[in-house]
C-alpha cells in the first residue's frame, strides 16, 4: 500500500505535441492518500483511462513524475510497480483452474507452494470463489471471471494500489450490487489505495470516498459525494453528477437577488460579478419544489419511474426537471419554488462561492 | 443458435452442389468402381471384390511408400507449425511493417506448385544453382539427384519455403485477435514470455493452429507435383511418395485396379488421421 | 400486430425459448427485460424472422409469417455494437434502405432530413460514422433503423455501450421518436431502471420464459410472481420468509410485525415476503410502519441519498435512504418498514397478495 504523487503530469499520444488540444491529459497534480478510495469519473475521451494507466506504468506520461511513496516510479513497468489492476473485460488465463489463476502472479514471483496455497485460500474465502477452485476459469460468468482478476491483484499482500477500468461494464445489474458492496468492504477490511475509472455516476459516488471529476483532459472537481452534489464547482459537474442533471438556468444577478425572466430568486448573500461575464444558476431536480406557491410552471410530462416521478416541465420559457416523490402528485395549477440550500451560483460555468466561512 | 432460416438459400446452394458432384463424387464413385474390377482393356470389366485391397496392403512397395509418406509429414509439420508461429510472434503488431511483412510473407504461397519445384530444381543443381553450388564450394558433398539424403534435405528445405507463410498468416490473426488487456493483465502478474506464450498466446491461438495443422497435413500428404518436378520420386525411391506411387501405378503401369484401391485406402487414411487430429485438438475447447 | 402464439426455441436438449406467448400492437413500445441469456436476443431474432421457432406460430395482422423470409418482413434492427458502413457518410448510411427499396431521390431526401433532424444529427450528415463519437454513432444507426419506416423495429441493448449520461439523453428522447411513427417497438435491456424511464410496455424474461407482459409500471408494481419482482428491481429485492398467525406476522430472525390489515383475508401460513430498498427507512414513514433490528454491512453513499447494505437474520437487505448515513460496518440499526408495500409471495414464487391490489379493486 502506498501514497501516490502525481507531479505536474501532462500526456499526448502525438509524438510531436504543441497546442493544448493536443494533449489528452493536460497538467494533472495530485495526491492519492495510502489507502484511499478513489474514482476517477468522467465521458469518454476526458483522459480518464490515460491518467490510470499512467499510473499503472502501462503508458510513460509526456511531461511530470509518478511518486509512489515518495521514490520516482516514473520509468518503472507494471510488475516494478507492484500493482494489479483489474479490466473492463474480465482477464483470465483460460487453461488455468480458478485456483491456479489466484497463483499465477505468486509462481511467477518465486512464492513458496506452501506459502501459494495458504494466501490463494484466504483470497478464495474472501471473494467467496472457494467452490470454484478446482473449475477452469474459462466457462465461468462475467461476474466470476471478474473476481477472479480482482482476485490476483488481492492476492499479493504486498501491493501498492488496485486499479480498475470500468470492471462492471458486462456485469448485470443484480451482480453489479454485489460485486460493488463486496468491493466496498475489502477496501475497508484491507485498506489497499483503490483508485477506479468509471463514466457511471453511480458507480463512482458509491464506490469512492473522493471522486476525480475529469473533462477534457482536465480535473474539474476534486471532493467528496457529497460535495460533487451540494455544491459542484463546474456546471459539467452540475449535469454530470445526478441523474437528470442539475438544471442550469440563466439569471441576472443584482446583489442579493438573481432575477430569472419575470422572476427573482433569493441568493444566500450579496456577490460582486462583473457585468461581462455570463451568470447562471444551478439547481439539481431534488431541490425543486412542486407545489401551489412559487412560479408559475407547465408541465410537459410526468414520468414514473416507480420510487419517483421526474417531472419535465417549463419555467419561464425554460425546460426544467424537478423530482416528486413516490405518491406524490402534481398540482391542477402547478408552481414552483427553488429550496434556498439547493441554490448555486455560477459565473461563466464556474461556481461562485454564496456562502460564508467555505 | 444464430443459424438463419430460409427456404431460397437453397437455389443458391445448388450450382455449387452440382459443381461438387461432378467433380468430387462422381469420379470417387468411378475410382470405387475401378477398385473392386478387373480390367484387360477394351472397357472390359470383371468383378475382384476385394482383391486389389488385399493385395496393395499386403505390398511392400506401399508400406515403404507410406512410411516415407509420414516420415515427410511429420518432419515438415514439427518444422513448419513452430517456425510459423515464431515468426508471427516475431512479427510487428501494428505500424507500417504489418502490411510490408505480409505481403513478403504471401509471396510464396502466390508461386504455382510446378514452377516451385522448377525453382528449386534449377537452384539446387550442384553445378549451376545457388544452393547446389554454395554447398559445394563450403566443401559439402551435395548432389540431391544421386543421395537420398540431400534429395530429402532439398524437397524439405522446398516445402518449409513454400508453406511455412500459410501457418505464420494464419498464427498472425490468431494473435492479432488477442486483447491488449491480456498482455496488460499478465505484465502487472509479473509473467514471464514464456509464460505469456504458454498462457496466454497458445491457447488464444488454439483454434487458428488446429486448422494450420490440418491444412498442412492433408496437403502434404498429397503433395506431389513438387517432388514430381524436383526429383521425380528419385534416386531410386527415396521420394516417392503416395501420390507418386499412385500415379507410377495407374499411369506408368496401367494397373488401374491397384491404384484405384490404393487412392481409396490413401483418401480413408487422410480422413482418419484428419479426425483424429480435430477430435484431439478441439477436446475441452469451447464451442 | 405482432403475435407469438406458444413460440418455442430449442438447441439440442437446452430451450433457449419456452413457450412464449405474446401480442404486440402497433405504435407500441415494448421493453424486454432480463438478465444475460434470458432469452432476449433469441426472442428478437424469431419475432425478426433471423430464427424459426422449433414450435409455435408467429403472427402478422392474423397471418402466419414463418414462411416469409427476413428482407420480406420489414423490419429494421438495432444491435448493442454502432454498425453502420464505414465508408459512407452519416447521408448516404441512412439513405441505404432507401435506396435499396428504390425510392425516388427527392423522397429520400426528405426522409433521410427528417429522421437526422429527429436525431440531432444534421450538422454530421457529411461526416463518416467513424469520426463520430459513440452516441453519434449509435444515433445514426437508430436513424437508419427509423427512416426505413418498418412495421416493427428491435433494438438489442442499443445503448448498452454508451456512456451513462448519453444513456439517459438517449433515453429521455427515445420515447418521443417512437411516438411519432406508427411501428412496433421492442427494446432489449437487462436494466429495470431503464425499462422505468422508456415506459410503454415491459415483459419480463427469465431462462427463456415470458413471466410477466403489461403496463410497465404495472409490473413493477404488480409483479405475479418472485421471479418478476426480482427481475425487475434493482437495487436487489428485500425477501424474508414470515409465517402468518392471525393478524400477526412472525418473520425469521424473531421480528414480529403486524400483518397488513388490507391483506387480512389470506389463509394464515408460511410465505415469503418482499419489499423493495426504498420501502426501508431509518425514520417512520407511515403512521404503522414498524422497527426491526438489522446489522449494517456496508453503505454506499450517492451524494444525496445512501444505499445501507443490511443483514437481517441471514437475509441480505438493501435501504435506500435519502441523506448521507455513514455507518459502521457491524452497526446494528434500527430500520423502518411500510407495511403496506408489502408483497406476499407463496412458497411456489406466486403472488399471493401485493400493496397495490387494494388500489386496484378500491
């Protein structure tokens, strides 16, 4: 286990790179805490799965140093790096039996068979793969065969960090929760540094404590759930992070108020903006209020998606989403209100802070 | 499971069917016919039964036939699939070489089966040829028209050159089909080459080999307008192999009954041993 | 209208397909949910015609169309992988199935405009597919599978390798193109929140068997059996088994509840009980809910709402909780369950009873 520097890394594929554009990943700096668990969340193409095989030694970035432990791994390979990473496609060695995949990275270090077999045990008992062992690998589900490449990362007791490329994508639903909460809990058990690389929301939120948002080559938030929710600095994050997206609405903003069309709408407190710069508020579906006082809102349709209803409307000319709770029904003359601490300001997409002592 | 059902597919079929019996069945039934019946010219016939079986397995001239047969097969098979799947594993995995090794690598294959052996006669001539006269002047004693030896070392060397491409393009796509995520996965396990071919390639390649295999058996076991060319089953019989045996029967000797019984004993043994390989190679596999 | 009447697939020994039989009208859309090797893809591929079925009839308008070969059925498909022809433009790709019906050009035009402005594709209609981007891609293909104005159109997990957000543009609009043309639709997903968010119609698959077909929302609602309910619930279904005596319910682990009075009338015995993780709450929801003790595994917190992993007498629970709760693994918590979203299983699977039947008879 260890703690992994980032220093100043940029990348291109280009052997000859120039302009910005360029650049797949463009200047990444950034710690990952020993035994921390992080997701790397983004679309395609924001340099998501580049960054985690930089840190896997499988590519040598451009520009910057990757520290593990504070000694400089840039130039090391995988195996020097002592890393196992798990892939969106689940890897196993199809002639081998289950147990002989969890031994392969052991024999190919010299591990005693005494010693094979006591930690393969423990991994087949903790990945609940132990009435498996004796089967080939290749006829098992998609979910098995992906504990089993889990499995040979776990294996090595001694690893720095587990990595993971998207390892639910062919996974089905139902086996995607187990998976997920048996994941969840060996990192708490063992503690290795899990840095995993998703472009699902859900995937990501659940699985990390801190959650990586990249776009375009570029981090835009670095923060917990928690945070990437309440208060999302970018408005990417805003429409990336909850589902629908939060909804972004242009307003004019005069101190305290900002006004959207004919309406005003109450800030936590007073801002300066300057007068050239585009000023938008965010917010998310959950903190909009569906009721009989506030604005006056048309409601385009109403879908019920069983333990809640999304509902589509427009407000002020404006499409809006909002949430209603199972049961809850939508007013003959609907309005609606903007709960205060859903609230957030936005200057030219980025957020502006509203509130004191954060 | 993905089988596609439709009645006018059939039609289609059809030209192919009748190309196929007319060429394939029709004359297989006349060489059946042609084993069982004795001739004396004149498109007289009596019948012998089994006569001309019993008597070509019972020949010397045949088992000696045979055994060289499998002894050549053999020996370019154990050289053949090897070299071929090295040099698709030396081969570039993307970038400008791919196509230029490719086309090199076809280019054998593209040359007919007689101007091979021309080509070959021609350079190993001990006087004239490349080969012939390279091995003499480095003081070797080569002369492949008088020793069996060296005329066995020609038609290999002959045969490895021709076909080795066919093995190396098809163990090529087989490796070109594996995902980069493999190679990863068994770089961070710490993998050894060895361990990566072992684990990873041959088995990925399994399928692709099988058929290289059984292509170059049944070929090989074939094989005769090479050798025919290049040696005319000589010195002596040191060449002569099934097909040039059958042929010396049916046409240098005119015994139209052997050689008919010695070309269904020959297609049943292919068939076999073809069997045998697939059932071997495919057990356990996947389908 | 599209009708399967007792439709069978068999390979060798296995039934890919189990007497399935099902009607589909017209300007309708029907989602196919299940997980991997339910039976989806084989079920598209004989309402297709791709497959004859070992046994059963399927159905066009009444008539029997087993004999009617595939280019003759018009019908347009749609795979999880973005096929289109990599050498013409985003035009000509949606023009090919017009121009291989010979449409005059100027009505290809035309069609092929509306479909790409329906699709938000008209900025790209001279670009290659390949210089797209996977949702673009994808885009395209609907758009070919549209313009072709067949009787019935399948999608197999069209957007199954697209990313999560693109999904869910994907499937927010999906809905409106379908009800602009008057075509069968029939969508394959294993996701059960995606079947929620398209609406229309869904059937649920399991091992090559029709469980359930209705009204979406119905059979989430109203599965008829464990088997639907679990099929389409994700997160997982709750299940505990509890025996009722009386106005009571004794669930395994000890916990006793009272049996919900709507339901009072069943027979008092051994059934399986099921609720989904949303109908878990850490505070009472409804004036009746009740307390049961549960130990806490592990939580998964979305941002605005945690997913509380719980074992309750051996039985592996899910409760979507609204807010952010950390707790401990180990923990042991109190949960509130609504007892009127209870749904009753017999010990064969059957639904015995659910919380919305008393909606629905009053």
């Amino acid at each position: 286990m260890a703690r992994i520097d980032l220093e100043h890394i940029r990348h291109s594929y280009l052997p000859a790179a120039t302009s910005d554009a360029d650049y797949a990943l463009k200047e990444v700096h950034h710690s990952w805490q020993d035994g921390g668990a992080y997701a790397l969340l983004g679309p395609s193409g924001c340099g998501k799965t580049t960054l985690l095989n930089i840190i896997s030694g499988l590519l040598t970035p451009s520009h910057g140093r990757v520290l593990f432990d504070g000694r400089d791994v840039t130039g090391l390979s995988p195996e020097g790096r002592n890393i196992a990473q798990v892939f969106q496609f689940p890897v196993v060695y199809d002639t081998m039996t289950v147990f002989q995949n969890l031994a392969f990275p052991l024999r190919n270090r010299g591990i005693g068979e005494a010693e094979v077999a006591r930690r393969v045990g423990e991994t087949m008992e903790m990945l609940e793969l132990t009435a498996f062992a004796g089967r080939r690998a290749q006829r098992l589900t998609a979910d098995l065969k992906q504990k089993i490449s889990l499995g040979r990362g776990l294996v090595r007791s001694d690893v720095n960090a587990i990595l993971f490329d998207e390892p639910l994508t062919v996974i089905d639903p139902h086996m995607k929760w187990q998976l997920r909460s048996q994941l969840k809990l060996l990192h708490r058990q063992f503690g290795h540094t899990m840095v995993y690389v998703t472009h699902d929301q859900t995937e990501a939120l659940t699985f990390a404590d801190t959650v990586v948002v990249m776009y375009e080559g570029e981090i835009v938030q670095i923060g917990t759930p928690e945070q990437l929710f309440e208060r999302p600095r970018h408005t990417f994050v805003g429409y990336f992070i909850g589902s629908p997206g939060m909804n972004v609405l242009p307003v004019e903003v005069d101190g305290a108020t900002a006004r959207f069309g004919s309406q005003s709408i109450g800030l936590p407190r007073a801002v300066e903006i300057a007068h050239d710069v585009r000023t938008e508020i965010g917010i998310r579906p959950e903190y909009v209020r569906i009721g009989t006082r506030g604005m006056p809102l048309v409601v385009t349709k109403l879908e019920d998606i069983g333990r809640q209803k999304i509902v589509r409307a427009t407000l002020e000319g404006r499409a809006i989403c909002a949430i209603l709770a199972e049961g809850a029904e939508v007013p003959a003359h609907p309005r609606a209100s903007f709960d205060p601490k859903g609230i957030n300001l936005y200057a030219d997409s980025w957020r502006v802070e509203t509130e004191d002592g954060r | 499971m993905t089988r596609t059902w439709n009645n006018r597919a059939w039609f289609m079929v059809f030209p192919v069917l009748a190309l196929v019996a007319f060429n394939a069945i029709i004359p297989l039934m006349t060489v059946v016919n042609y084993s069982v019946q004795e001739t004396f010219g004149n498109n007289l016939f009596f019948f012998e039964g089994v006569k001309w079986y019993e008597e070509v397995l019972a020949s010397s001239r045949f088992h000696a036939a045979l055994w060289r047969q499998f002894l050549f097969t053999g020996t370019i098979l154990l050289i053949e699939i090897p070299l071929g799947v090295a040099i698709a594993l030396a081969m570039p995995r993307s970038g400008p070489w791919v196509s230029v090794c490719l086309v090199l690598m076809a280019l054998p294959l593209l040359i007919p089966w007689n101007v091979v052996g021309a080509m070959w006669n021609i350079m190993a001539l001990p006087d004239i040829g490349l080969l012939g006269h390279t091995l003499r002047q480095l003081g070797i004693d080569y002369n492949f028209t008088r020793q069996p030896g060296d005329a066995w070392f020609t038609i290999v060397l002959m045969d490895v050159w021709h076909w080795t491409s066919l093995v190396v393009l098809l163990a090529y796509a087989g490796l070109r089909s594996i995902p980069d995520a493999y190679y990863q996965a068994a770089r961070i396990d710490g993998a050894s080459h060895w361990s990566v071919f072992r684990y990873i390639q041959l088995p990925k390649m399994r399928r692709v080999l099988t058929i290289a295999v059984l292509l170059r058996f049944m070929d090989s076991f074939m094989i005769y307008t090479e050798p025919f060319v290049l040696t005319g089953g000589g010195p002596g019989n040191a060449t002569t192999f099934l097909s040039i045996d059958l042929v010396k029967a049916a046409l240098g000797e005119f015994n139209l009954g052997i050689a008919a019984a010695m070309s269904i004993i020959y297609f049943l043994m292919t068939l076999l041993v073809c069997w045998i390989f697939y059932t071997l190679m495919m057990r356990g596999q996947d389908q | 209208m599209l009708e399967l009447v007792n439709v069978s697939k068999r390979v060798g020994n296995e039934a890919h397909i189990d007497d399935i039989s099902m009607r589909l009208e017209r300007g309708t859309l029907n989602v196919l949910l299940g997980p991997t090797l339910a039976g989806k893809t084989t079920l598209m591929r004989l309402m297709a015609g791709l497959e004859r079925p070992t046994s059963g009839d399927v159905r066009v308008d009444g008539a029997s169309v087993l004999d009617v070969p595939v280019q003759r059925r018009n019908v347009a498909m749609v795979y999880q992988q973005f096929i289109n022809y990599p050498s013409m433009t985003v035009y000509d790709n949606i023009a090919s199935p017009l121009r291989l019906a010979r449409i005059d050009a100027a009505s290809i035009d035309r069609r092929v405009r509306r479909a790409a402005e329906l699709l938000r594709l008209t900025p790209f209609l001279d670009r290659l597919p390949l210089s797209l981007s996977g949702g673009q891609q994808q885009r395209t293909a609907l758009a070919r599978a549209i313009v072709k104005d067949a009787g019935l159109v399948l999608l197999d997990e069209p957007l199954a390798n697209l990313d999560y957000k693109l999904r869910e543009e994907l499937r927010e609009e999906l809905p409106k193109i379908f009800a602009e043309s008057g075509a069968i639709y029939v969508y394959a997903t294993t996701e059960p929140s995606e079947a929620l968010l398209l609406g229309g119609n869904t059937a649920t698959l399991s091992q090559g068997r029709l469980t359930q077909f209705g009204p979406t929302i119905d059979v989430y609602r109203r599965p008829v059996d464990l088997v639907t309910a679990r099929t389409f619930s994700d997160p997982p279904m709750n299940v505990v088994h509890g025996t009722k005596a009386g106005h009571v319910l004794e669930l395994e682990g000890g916990g006793r509840i009272p049996f919900p009075p709507e339901l009072a009338d069943i027979a008092d015995a051994g059934y399986l009980i099921g609720f989904r993780a949303h109908h878990l709450s850490l505070t009472p929801s409804a004036p009746d809910s009740v307390a049961l003790s549960a130990r806490v595994n592990v939580v998964e917190i979305t941002g605005s709402e945690s997913f509380v992993h719980l074992d309750y007498a051996g039985q592996q629970w899910v409760m979507l909780a609204p807010g952010i709760h950390d707790f401990e693994t180990g923990r042991i918590v109190d949960v509130h369950l609504d007892i009127h979203q209870l749904i009753i299983f017999d010990h064969t699977g059957r639904t015995v009873a659910g919380h919305e039947r008393v909606a629905k008879v009053g």
